[in-house]
C-alpha cells in the first residue's frame, strides 16, 4: 500500500509536468482555411488563414505560387491583404504554417481576381 501510494503521487507529478510543459496538448498544426474568396482588381482584399493544432505563434509561407501584384501574405498573422492590380483566371497558391516547435502544415488554395 505504502509503494501504491508513492507510485500514484510520482504519476500526477510526471502527468502534471507533461501538461505545464505543452507536450501532451501540443499536435501538429492544420490550416483550416477550406477556401479564399475572389478579389477584384482595384477593390481592397483581406483574408486571414486559420490554423488549429501546433502551438503559436505560427509562421506563414508561401511555398508555390504567387499572389495577384497589389497583395501581400503577413508571414506573422496569415492575412493576405492589399488591393490587386492586375486580375488573373485563378491560381493556386501553397501556404505553409510553421508553429513554434517547429511543425508544419501546408494546403494549396485558390485565388481568384476578377477585373474590376
């Protein structure tokens, strides 16, 4: 009985330091953004991808592609913003999030501009 009790106490100890530390609740990171809405050229444009998982802050990328001239990725925030200068068909773009342990998570989005 006397082992059981010490036993239990090391388990909520060794339990306890996994979850102040992050361990147990850190998972990889997930962009959740399923898609961007269409932009037109001269018309303001502000998106913000959404990550779930992984621990902050997080990073953003752009691995393939490009977007429209006008528009920028805040590698901090994942907020595509800006105003588009010249319209395209579509175009897929490659986003990657970096969390802080260094986990990543990339998707291929669509982004359409439209002329104004």
């Amino acid at each position: 009985m006397k082992y059981s009790v010490g036993l239990l106490l090391l388990l909520i100890g060794l339990i306890g330091l996994l979850f102040s530390s992050g361990c147990v609740l850190s998972t990889t990171p997930n962009i959740t953004t399923s898609s961007l809405p269409e932009g037109q050229t001269g018309m303001a444009y502000s998106q913000t991808l959404t990550v779930s998982g992984g621990t902050a802050p997080y990073t953003w990328i752009i691995t393939f592609g490009k977007l429209s001239p006008g528009l920028q990725l805040n590698s901090n925030t994942g907020v595509i913003s800006g105003t588009p200068t010249v319209a395209n068909n579509s175009a897929f773009v490659t986003f990657r999030v970096t969390d802080h342990s260094g986990k990543m998570a990339t998707k291929a989005l669509l982004i359409v501009i439209n002329p104004g």
